[in-house]
C-alpha cells in the first residue's frame, strides 16, 4: 500500500520505532490540499493549496495497525495523487480527519512539524503554513 504522509508519520526513524519499515520512499507534494493543525494535523480541501510529504510503501496491515491507535483512530483514508519530486505522479491513500473532529490546537506539534518540514527541505511557503500554526 502506497500511503502519503505529512505529519510525524513521514518521519521514517518514527515509523521504525513503531516496527514499521517503509520501502520506496519519496518526496512529493499534493495539489489542491493545506495542511491544518487542531490538536491534531490533517488535510484538507483548499484549492489552490500545496502540501508536502513522503510517499511511502507500507503493508496494509501496518498502516491498519498504525491507524488503530487510540490517537489516530478517528483518521480515515483518502486517495489522492502525488506528485513526485522525480516527476512522477502516483496514487497514494492519505488519512486524514474528518472536518467535525477538528478541533483546538497543538502548537508543540506544530513546531516539531515544522522542525520536520524544514529537515526535509520542502519549501518556504508549505514550511511558513506549519509555522504560524505554532506561534
């Protein structure tokens, strides 16, 4: 399963903690998305909008696993295409929450993202969402 991730979950080392050895591993980003942090990041519908991430290739029941976490469970999976920065353009699921569960904010996830975002080099204008997000 190819699974596309904006959050801590793009981080590999953390997916490794979790038992979890991701294959195929690329940078890309998704049109027509932002990024929103509540107590919790997620997608979201914006025309116009731009979001970063890496796409990964995961077993199904390590994502399912992933996903059934107390803190995730409310995550549900999307389709969407990647474009990636080796000009590709693939299908990948994304999780994400729906628009009724997001709620408050977390501006410590915020700044660990946006510490995150800039390690991987994505781009000012996705980098400068996540850090207003954590002032």
């Amino acid at each position: 399963m190819k699974l596309f991730f904006y959050g801590f979950f793009m981080d590999v080392d953390i997916l490794a903690k979790k038992g979890i050895t991701p294959k195929n591993v690329t940078a890309g980003w998704v049109d027509d998305f932002a990024v929103r942090i509540s107590e919790r990041a997620t997608l979201v519908r914006e025309v116009g909008g731009r979001v970063y991430g890496l796409a990964m290739d995961i077993a199904t029941n390590d994502a399912e696993a992933l996903y059934s976490a107390d803190s995730v469970a409310d995550y549900e999976p999307e389709s969407l295409s990647v474009n990636t920065l080796d000009g590709k353009r693939i299908e990948a699921i994304c999780y994400n929450l729906p628009a009724e569960k997001i709620v408050g904010e977390n501006k410590e996830y915020a700044k660990k993202l946006f510490a995150l975002a800039e390690k991987l080099d994505f781009p000012g204008s996705y980098t400068d969402q996540i850090k207003q997000a954590a002032q």
